[in-house]
C-alpha cells in the first residue's frame, strides 16, 4: 500500500505544472524515502529529476517500492478540481491499476475523491553523476525567469558567461543584442563561487521551459562545469527539489 497525504493540493499542483510542459507522462518511483522521478523530456534534449523526502508529508505510507506511471496533463486535469487549500491524499493499493486521489477542504466539509487511470511506461533511468560545478550560481527564481524571457527575444541561443564577478547572459539575434550582467551583491540576492570561468550556450525554449518552476521557490541554483550539461535546480521548502539539465549548444554560440 502506498499513502502520502499534503496539506495542501497548491504544492502538488504547482509541481505538476513545472513538469506538464516538458514531460506528457512519466513515472514516479515511491519508496520509505519519499517520492523520486526522473525523466527525459519529449525531444530527449534534457533531463528533469524530481525529489520528494518523507518530510514534505503530513502522512506517508509505502510497504514496498512501487513505480506509479502517471499522464501529466490528466493529472492536472484532476487537480483543477481542487482548490488550493485542500488536502490532498495520493494513494495506490499494490499492484494497482489506477491511481487514488482525495482532496479535503480546509473546515473539512468538503471530500472529493477521483481516480486516474495508471500507465504501464518502460522507462530508462540514466544515471546523473555526481559533479563539482566549477561556477555554482544562487539568484532570484524570477530574476531567472525574466532574463530567459527577455533573451528569447533576441535569439533561440543564450550564451551565459560566468567569471570570478559575475554572471553575464547575451542573445545576439537578427534583431539586435541583449546584455544582461550580474554581479555579487552585499544583501546575497546573487552570490557567486567560481573556480574556473565557464563560457557556454544554450537553446533558450528549454530555459524558458525550466522556468515554469519558479513560483516553486524564491531562489535558483545554476551549475555550471566545461563539458557538461547545465544545473538549473529549483528547492522545494527544505523537503526536495526539481533539477533541470540541459547540455551545450555545440554549434556557434550566435547562430
């Protein structure tokens, strides 16, 4: 049997949304640790790993490792009948076929229950290596968010510099160039740890993409390392994260 209950569906639903746009159905592996997923997004260009620790629970049941395959956009769907505020209680019997949920208004007046149907998805998990980000970036999840909408504006490739000072984004497309630099500030808005200066260029969209988990957290964190993909990770509370990857551009930074 497998139970973990929120208290509140906003959480969930905000999740959902940081992944629909990137994955249509994926799987989520549950186990006495909490609830894990990983998987390539629908053009197989980068990686997304989702991490849920017991912690983030009011209850949580699992007698044994169970992998619950899951259509993203019915899952929303089923949100959407939800109200922020309600509970919210995920279940599944062994071997179940479908997949339970429970929503319990906050005066707990209200019960509703749906089930979705399970999918039998064949999965590869890639392993994510463990690795030393020689440029390790922290800075507002919105700042973020609006330096990839505004550098979409110029071009599909973002080119990010970061340097013993600063993180500078450029876009140079037919329309003109767009610079924007940050640098360390005093309050800690933007902090830096750079031991070697990173140059590399990315396909914008999934930037873009990667950003619909900004309402999950105040704060992102970019790692950034010569010859492997991109950390765009977003910390959900202290009770997980969603992690992004996304490997470099290998072509002219300016086409």
């Amino acid at each position: 049997m497998f139970e973990a209950r929120l208290g509140s569906t906003l959480l969930l639903k905000k999740i959902v949304d940081a992944l629909r746009d990137m994955l249509n159905q994926t799987t989520l592996d549950c186990s006495d640790s909490g609830i894990q997923l990983q998987s390539m997004d629908n053009s197989h260009v980068s990686l997304v790993a989702l991490s849920l620790q017991v912690d983030c629970f009011e209850k949580y049941r699992c007698d044994k490792n169970v992998s619950l395959g899951v259509d993203l956009k019915s899952l929303a769907k089923v949100l959407k009948c939800a109200s922020g505020d309600d509970a919210v209680t995920i279940s599944a019997p062994d071997k179940a076929d479908k997949l339970g949920l429970s929503f319990e208004s906050l005066n707990k007046e209200r019960f509703a229950d749906y089930e979705l149907r399970l999918l039998n998805l064949d999965q590869e998990h890639l392993g994510i290596p463990d690795t030393d980000y020689s440029c390790v970036v922290h800075m507002p999840a919105t700042e973020f968010a609006r330096i990839c909408r505004d550098m979409t504006t110029f071009s599909e490739s973002v080119t990010i510099v970061c340097s013993k000072d600063s993180i500078k984004f450029t876009a140079n497309g037919e329309m003109g160039t767009a610079n924007i630099k940050l640098t360390e500030t005093s309050k800690g808005d933007v902090s830096l740890q750079v031991d070697d200066p990173v140059t590399q260029s990315f396909a914008g969209r999934y930037l873009n993409t990667f950003t619909r988990a900004t309402p999950l957290s105040e704060r992102v964190k970019i790692g950034m390392a010569a010859d492997v993909p991109l950390l765009v990770e977003y910390p959900i509370e202290d009770f997980g994260y969603i992690r992004y990857y996304l490997a470099p551009k290998v072509d002219d930074p300016d086409a």
